[in-house]
C-alpha cells in the first residue's frame, strides 16, 4: 500500500476490502497481456468497444453524482468528470476505432455484453435512486482501480505500442489528479456519517470493484449472451 493510501482514513478503508480482487485483476490474463503484447488484438477490440459504452453510462452516472453533490465544487468537479469521460472516449478509443476499421455508428449500434449490462445497469440504479455518500462510493473504483492499474503496468510497459498508449493513459498525472479528488471528497463525505452508512458505501465500493475484475474477463473471453 503506497503512503498516500496510508495517509488517508476511510478510503483506506475501502482500499483494504478489495486488496484481494486488485491481487486477482493485476493477475488477470488480459492485464499481463497487455504488459508483454500477449493479449489477442481481438480481445483488446472487444474491450475497447465495450468500455466506449461503459463509459456513456459512466458519464451520466457523474451528471447524476453532481446534481446530488452537497458542496458547489464538488458540482462542478463531477460535471467536469462526465464530461471528460466521453471526451477520453472520443479520443482514446477513437484513435482506435480508426486503427480497428470501424466506425463510430458501428460502435454505438453494438449491444452491451452481459456483464457491461450489469455493470452499468448497477451504476445507473445506484445513481437513480441513493444520497450521494452511497453514488460516489459505487463509482469510485472505476477511476481508482484504473489509475493503480495504469501505474502498476506503466513500471513493466509493453512492446505494443496500441497497449501501451491504453497504459499511458490511466497512468498520466492528469488522471490522478482527478482520482485524487473523488478521494478527498469520499474521504470528506464519509467523515461527516454514521458507521451504518459508512457500511453500506463499503457495500457498494466493493461491488463495483468486483464488477471491474469481470470487466477484463469479459474483454479477454470476448463474451457474449449464451441464447
């Protein structure tokens, strides 16, 4: 655990809860292989069209965490936040979309794979329907677990120069300033609450993680609905 983990209280908590599914998403196949150029191009083509969709239903889930938000720059944090996510799906994915021949009407018509659908669709319900402190905390480790990821990768690389543009990415500055700040307003938020609902936020937070784990898996199995 880096000092900055160490440093702060209940994301530290949180941290720590989910240490056994980061272990098995470092581990996971299609992360090693992006790291030494393994993983199939058409695992990485499944994926990236999936994220851009994830990333849709992200965003809307940010505007939703924003219009709860109790403090002004926590508004305009979150707003930013969905905003930049579409525009990294633009742009990242877009470049890849050229590489890959496909369009984006190609794209936005692909239906979500079942766990995207899932995941999003959790999400999207949380965001629908609970206070903030319960919404930040279930869309929480999408930044976190990919900003450690892309830090964690970034020390091997890859000799994939698509991947590692993929690494880059997470691993910029940029992204972890933003990380940084959905960290201090859940660290903010969480002090100021009972340890019930600090619970059910753990609750959350470690759905949502596991449902990052599963993500990768249905990127690397190219998954698809079985009827």
């Amino acid at each position: 655990m880096t000092s900055e983990r160490t440093n702060r209280r209940f994301t530290a908590e949180l941290w720590r809860s989910i240490e056994a599914t980061y272990t098995a998403i470092l581990r996971h196949p299609f992360l090693t292989g992006l790291t030494d150029g393994s993983l199939p191009r058409e695992s990485f083509q499944f994926y990236a069209v999936q994220d851009a969709l994830y990333l849709r239903e992200f965003a809307r889930a940010l505007s939703m965490a924003a219009a709860r938000a109790p403090r002004e720059d926590w508004i305009i944090m979150f707003n930013e936040h969905a905003a930049g996510a579409l525009k990294v799906e633009r742009a990242l994915h877009g470049s890849f979309f050229r590489e890959f021949g496909l369009s984006r009407q190609e794209v936005a018509a692909t239906p979500l794979a079942p766990t995207n659908l899932a995941y999003t669709s959790y999400l999207l319900m949380v965001a629908h329907t609970a206070p903030f402190h319960e919404v930040i905390a279930t869309l929480l480790p999408c930044d976190w677990i990919y900003w450690e990821v892309g830090k964690e990768l970034e020390r091997s690389g890859s000799p994939d120069p698509l991947y590692a543009r993929w690494i880059g990415t997470y691993a910029s500055a940029e992204f972890g300033g933003l990380v940084r700040a959905v960290l201090d307003a859940t660290d903010e938020t969480a002090a100021r609450l009972h340890e019930v609902e600090r619970d059910v936020m753990r609750r959350h937070f470690i759905v949502t993680s596991r449902y990052e784990w599963m993500f990768w898996e249905m990127g690397y199995r190219r998954e698809s609905w079985p009827i």
